[in-house]
C-alpha cells in the first residue's frame, strides 16, 4: 500500500506532465488554426500557395492537435472535480501561461493586422492569428472564473499580469503617438518629419492602435475585473513596480533629457538646432505619459497597506538616487576630460550638460522621497522595508565600487607598464573613477544611515512590531472578494482563498432548517469577518465563512 506522501508525490508529477502537455497541445492547435484560417483570409494568396509542406505542417498541428488537445482536456477537466484537483499549483500555473500568452499573441497580431490597414495595407495573417488566440483567451478565462473547476491559488496574477501588460503596451504607443505629434510641431509644421519612409501622421496613426489595444487590455483587467482592488501581496508589487517605478522612470527620463536638450541649446553651439531637438518631442510625450501614470498609481499606492505605501516612496527614493548618482559620475568624467583634452570641449560639454541634467532631476526627486534632513521615528527605523532599502543600496553600491577599483586600478598598470600606446592616464581612468566616486559617496551615505538606524534601535531597545496574523486562508463561496480586502486591510496579512463547494438551496449540514442557503453574494458580511479575527494573533489563521452568517477564526500551529 502506498504512502499517502508518495501518493500525493505521484499525483503532483502527473498532474505537471498533463498541463505541460495541455499547454503544447493547445499551442500547437492555436497555431495550426491560424495558419490555416490567414491561408482563407488572404485574398492574394491561393489556399496551398507557400508549399505543401506549409499547409500539411499546419493540416497536422489542427486536425491532430485539435482532437488531442480536446480530449486531454476533457479528462483533466473532470478530474477537477476533485478539490485536490483543483487546488494544485499545476493547474494554476497552466491557466497562468496560457492566458497570458494567449493575451499576448492575440494582441500583437491584432496590432500588426491594423497597423498594416493604416498603412494601406492589407494582411488577414494578423487577424487570424489574432481571432484564434483571442478565443483561446476567452477559453481560459472562463476556466478561471469557473466557480466550481476554477483554481482555488494564483487565481488573481493572471488578471495582474493582464493589466500590468496592457499598460505597458498602452503606455509606449502613447509616447511613441504624442512624440511623433511634438516631433513635427518642434521641428516646424511645414517641414514633413519623417521616419524612415513614413511620415509622422502615418506613425502616430500607428502608434494610437497599440495605444488604443493596450488601454482596452488594461481597462478591461483593471475595472473590469477590479485588479485595483486585489489585496494580494503580487497585485501590491505589480502596482508599485509597474506603475509607480515604471511610470516614474519614464516621466523622470523624459524630464531628464528635455532639460538636456534646453542646455544644449543655450550653452552647447556646437551642433545644430535641428540636430538638437531630435529627442524632444519623445521625452516631453514620455514625461507627460509617464506623469499620468505614475501619478494613477501612487494615489492607489496610498490607499492600500502602509507596506505598500512605504513602498512606492522607497522606488521613488531609489530611482532618484540612481538618476542623481549617475549624474555626479558623468560630471565628474567630463570635468577629468576636460582636463585632458581642453581643445576638445564640445563632446566635454555635452557629457557636462548630461550629467547636470541627471542630477538636477534626480536629486530632488531622492530629496523630497528619502527626506534626509528629517530623523526617522524609532517605529519608521526598524520598518523591514527601510533596512532592506539600506542594505541593497549600500551593498549594491559596495559591489560596483570594488568593481570599478578595480578597472582603476587596471588602467593605471597598463598605463606605467606601456605608457607610449593609447590614450592619456587620465583619459584612460576618468569614466570608471567618475562611477568609483559616486557609488563610494552613495555607499558612505547609506551605510551611515543604516548604522545610526541599528544604534537607535538599541539604545531605545525598539523592536520591529510584530504582525499578529502573518497569513490567512479565507474558506468561503461566492464573491470573496470584499472579504479578501478587509482582512488585509485591517490585518495586513495576506489572504488566499480556498473555494467552499457551494450548496445550492440545499440545506446546509449542522444548519437550523429554514436557514438561508450558501452560494454566490451570501454568507456572512466583512464586518463580521474582521470582528472573529479581533484578538486572534498567529502567524497562520483558518477562517470558515459560512454557511450563512457563521463566522470562525481557527489559528494555526506551525
């Protein structure tokens, strides 16, 4: 007989080899399916043109994968019966592939199909390519909202991955519209900017379908299925990374060489206006996109957990140091080649210029986020995310400077031991010993911080504060998800939710007769929840909601 360790052992290996082969099979259909369908789609081509071999390769990947596909997951399908079936990470992350992925290829295909219209183009490949994986899409996504077969862990990072994407996508089309637009408007209206062959009204046209593909892939996750509102701990990174640091570099970047191009124009005559103002109008779209974006974000940023708010103003932090930390070495390299090569001052100036304008951006944004002048409480002092923010930056400053010595240090020994080939000592050292000095100002700082923090911490004797509840594991049916955000945001622990199986009108076991019946939108109301879990303290906590208004809070042992 075997062990309940290894029967489960050999359910987890199973259950990865279907979904691995699930995942191939549908992928090999999808593919089979479109090539086919963009054969019947394109007007200009015969059905067998492009060689036998094409369309007997994409016969085989339809007319075989097809009915494989279908039939393993028929069988898979009924297994999920099975809450075990179900709650397998297997099964999850097959849904997580494949729905982005089928997210992905659909929406790039699409894109390409109508950039090739605006073009004056026709190509039916994008929209067939584009309808089969889009209905591959809408396939999975209703698997994961089955409110019996669907996953029961990672339900929600499908939905984060999706809006997270189409910002992404939605964001870079609008700058690459709006850029084109500046573009011609800086250089003059009457002279046709082109890129490439194309003109720019060609290129924004362009540019606005992925905008307009993106901001309907983000929508449609972000309100739609109310991602702004998942309290998980993924969701929680996905804004502060995505949205905040993503669209803060973006905004921080355009700000950055915007002011790069205005110095150039006034104290660097050593190219000419038009050549100067190539950068313009794509760092002015890309500021003020970025500043759209980041702006969304950090105000939900607020709104969540004071994790999640500490967060979003340590990237701030971050990228501002970066940005002013890379400017004093830029500046500190022009000024040494300044000194080693005077009369060739143009290239100087504008290594000068672009150094200043980093710091000039990055300096304020690390001041007003990181606010040095001002000495931390003790509670804030001993927040993990301070001293993690502190180690990665000084230990990360440490690691580049040691590397940079050691460049130095190279340079110098090949310049005693071969003096008369290549350039000057100064010339060989000044960019490395530009980066050496900002990263050792950088880790001299943050070390400095960190070390008062630790002595404070002692001398006050202040702990870090303990959450009372690390994890907890909601067991309930139907709509979870106003649970799921009070629980986390009164706990601020995280929650994953394990699907009752809903009774129907059916009587509940152990329930009085006449009681209301569980399913969708019924059960017990957040206030409740939150008030079982008041006093509870325990890393892990079981909490039953349901049937009806019972209510029980369950800590757990290690």
């Amino acid at each position: 007989m075997s062990s309940p360790t290894g029967g489960s052992a050999q359910g987890a290996v199973r259950r990865l080899i279907v979904f691995v082969l699930l995942f191939v099979l549908v992928t090999i259909t999808a593919i089979g399916a479109g090539g086919l369908l963009e054969r019947a789609l394109d007007v200009e081509r015969r059905l067998a043109e492009g060689g036998a071999s094409d369309l007997a390769l994409q016969l085989a990947f339809a007319l075989i994968g097809g009915p494989l596909a279908a039939l393993l997951w028929w069988a898979s399908w009924r297994r999920l019966a099975d809450p075990a079936e179900r709650g397998s990470i297997a099964w999850a992350l097959y849904l997580t592939a494949m729905t982005t992925v089928s997210l992905i290829v659909a929406t790039v295909a699409i894109g390409n199909g109508l950039t090739d219209l605006v073009e004056g183009r026709w190509y039916g490949g994008g929209f067939a390519i584009g309808l089969v994986w889009a209905l591959v899409w809408l396939w999975h996504r209703w698997m994961l909202g089955h409110a019996a077969k669907g996953p029961t862990r990672l339900s929600t990072v499908p939905l984060v991955i999706g809006a997270a994407y189409g910002l992404a996508v939605g964001a870079i089309g609008a700058i690459a519209a709006l850029g084109a637009v500046f573009d011609a408007a800086v250089r003059g209206a009457a002279e046709t900017v082109l890129v490439g062959s194309v003109s720019w009204s060609r290129t924004a046209l362009q540019a606005l379908v992925w905008t307009a593909l993106g901001a309907l892939v983000w929508w449609w996750h972000w309100v739609r299925d109310d991602v702004r509102r998942i309290p998980t701990g993924f969701a929680a990174v996905a804004l502060v990374v995505v949205g905040v640091l993503g669209g803060a570099a973006a905004m921080l970047g355009g700000l950055g060489t915007a002011l790069f191009v205005g110095l150039r124009l006034a104290f660097d005559p050593s190219e000419s206006a038009s050549a100067v103002l190539v950068p313009l109008g794509t760092s002015i779209a890309a500021a003020g996109v970025g500043a759209i974006v980041w702006v969304l974000h950090a105000r939900i940023a607020v709104t969540h957990s004071d994790a999640t708010r500490r967060a979003a103003v340590l990237v701030m932090s971050g990228l501002g140091l970066i940005a002013a930390a890379s400017g004093i070495g830029v500046v500190v390299n022009a000024l040494l080649a300044e000194l080693a090569a005077p009369l060739a001052s143009s290239g100087n100036r504008a290594l000068l210029l672009g150094g200043i304008s980093a710091i000039v951006v990055g300096g304020p944004t690390w001041w007003l986020n990181w606010r040095p002048m001002r000495r931390p409480e003790p509670a804030e002092a001993v927040d993990v995310g301070r001293r993690v923010y502190l180690i990665a930056v000084f230990g990360a400053s440490a690691v580049v400077a040691v590397i940079t010595l050691l460049v130095v240090g190279y340079r110098v020994f090949e310049f005693v031991l071969d003096p008369a080939t290549g350039a000057s000592l100064v010339d060989r050292i000044r960019a490395p010993l530009g980066l050496l000095i900002a990263t050792a100002l950088v880790f001299a700082y943050h070390f400095a911080v960190w070390r008062r923090d630790r002595a404070m911490i002692a001398d006050r004797g202040v702990a870090a504060p303990a959450r009372r509840i690390g994890r907890v594991v909601l067991v309930a049916a139907g709509d979870t998800r106003e649970l799921e955000r009070a629980i986390a945001g009164t706990t601020g622990a995280s929650v994953v939710v394990w699907r009752r199986v809903e009774a129907g009108t059916e009587t509940a076991a152990g329930a009085e007769p006449g009681a209301a019946p569980t399913g969708p939108g019924l059960g017990p109301d957040a206030a409740a929840v939150v008030a079982a879990l008041e006093g509870v303290a325990a890393r892990r906590v079981l909490v039953l909601a349901g049937p009806g208004d019972r209510v029980e809070a369950v800590p757990l042992l290690e």
